[in-house]
C-alpha cells in the first residue's frame, strides 16, 4: 500500500530535501509541501487526503496549534507525525492532545523517520521516554483531577472497550472492523466516542490514558 505523506515545515529546503528522499521509498509517496498560512495549508491537505502528516511543531505556538486542530478535524483519519528540534515535555503532552501520534528528533537518521511514517499508518505510534513520561506525567494528574480510580474508562459501553483494547494492542481501524464483522466506519463512530468520554484528542493519548488508568479493558476476541 502505498502511503501519502504531507510535510509541513517553515524551511523550504529541508522540506525539498525530505521529499526527495522520502520519494525513494516504493511504498512512499509526497502528496504535498505546502509551507504556508493555515487556510492554504488546510485547503491543500484536504484536496490531497494525505495518510500522514509530518510537521514541525517547535517553535510551537497558537498558529501551530490551530493548525493541528483544523488539520485533525478536516483529516480525521490522517496521523500525524512530529518531527522537532525541541525535546521538552510539555510541548510533547500538547501536541499529544492534538492528535500528534509520534516523534522523531531532527536529530534523527531520516531512517528514523521513514520507520515512525509506516508505524504510525499502522496504528502505532511512538515518543521518546522523556517527552512520554511527561505525557503520562499529565495524564495521571487529570485523571486524579477527574476523580481517578479508573473512572473515565468506567464511562465506556462494552463495545468501546472492546475498540480500546484493540487500539492499546496497536491493532488498526481496519483490522477491528473485520474481526469485529462491522464496517471501518462504525469503528469510527465508536473512536470517536472513545475520545470524546476519555476527553482525548489522539488515538496515543487514549492509549496511553489507558495504560496509565488501568486496568485494560477485556480484548477483542476472535
């Protein structure tokens, strides 16, 4: 399957560079570069449906985070990817609210970053011990805000259960819906849920929710 990929960063030549390279992958292909304000960005990535969005989200700021909101509510199934210089937890756990599911040091062998582009269409996402202890660091800490005790995940019917167990065994949207015997979008339908009774905005932030609630709903059977 061959993925679409859209990168979204300030500097033009990185940008071109990434997008060469990236191109050398069978299984990858630059749907779109479009540095830029939000509404081009946004009408650009809607007309492209990109599998996954790679951006840099440092220096982050409210530009930054609009764009992530729009970005999530116009490409609902597109993951999103981040790739940053900064290594700070904080702006880790905001971008993880945001609906960003991995990330990758500039640091990094690009190598790195073709790895986190395949994971994260596979459901998998991934952050540094350091940016995801302060992830689980606030987590826990609105959890014991909310009551804690597990609560959150109390709210959920068997079904969403179900879906989250499947979604912290990394299994994807597709895979749950025929094993399931229901259609890819009532999975959706169900995702949707889920975040919105966790008061998640990302599918990494559910999961790790999850994990650090406990204890893990029952898995979905065979």
């Amino acid at each position: 399957m061959t993925l679409r990929i859209l990168i979204l960063d300030d500097h033009r030549m990185l940008v071109e560079a990434l997008a060469a390279r990236l191109g050398t992958e069978p299984d990858l292909l630059v749907a779109a570069r479009a540095p830029g304000g939000i509404d081009t960005v946004v009408a650009y990535a809607a007309r492209t449906r990109p599998d996954v969005v790679v951006i840099e989200v440092a220096p982050f700021d409210d530009e930054r985070r609009e764009l992530l909101l729009r970005l999530g509510r116009r490409l609902p199934d597109a993951h999103v990817v981040a790739l940053t210089a900064a290594d700070d937890g904080e702006t880790a756990a905001e971008v993880v609210r945001l609906g960003v599911e991995g990330w990758v040091s500039k640091e990094s062998d690009v190598d790195d970053l073709v790895e986190m582009i395949r994971a994260v269409a596979q459901g998998r996402g991934w952050f540094p011990p350091r940016q995801l202890g302060a992830v689980l660091d606030r987590l826990r800490a609105e959890a014991r805000h909310d009551g804690g005790g597990g609560g959150p995940l109390d709210t959920l019917t068997d079904r969403e259960r179900e879906i989250l167990a499947a979604m912290v065994d990394g299994q994807a949207p597709t895979v749950v819906a025929r094993r399931l015997r229901v259609s890819a979008n009532t999975v959706r339908t169900h995702v949707s849920s889920i975040y919105e009774k966790l008061g998640v905005h990302s599918r990494m932030e559910a999961v790790a929710l999850a994990r650090t609630l406990g204890p893990a709903p029952a898995p979905v059977s065979s």
